[in-house]
C-alpha cells in the first residue's frame, strides 16, 4: 500500500490529497508491524 502511495505522490505530488494518502499509508503500515511484532512477543 506504501509504495503505491509513492506513486501518487510522484504522480500528483503538488495535490494535499496525494501526501495525506502516503501519511496515511505510512501510519498503517507502521500499525500492522507493530501488531506483527507483539504477535512474536506472546
């Protein structure tokens, strides 16, 4: 989802709706390998 958010942004980097899509790309991602890291902990 990441890099198809970088995409956009090379894209349509000149639109706000292009960076608020890769920002939220990069929180998710962030929040799936958090959820993944505490999976190996347990």
């Amino acid at each position: 989802m990441r890099d198809l958010a970088r995409k956009v942004i090379w894209e349509y980097g000149d639109r706000p709706e292009a960076w608020k899509l890769h920002v939220y790309a990069c929180i998710m991602v962030g929040l799936a390998m958090r959820k993944k890291a505490e999976g190996k902990r347990q």
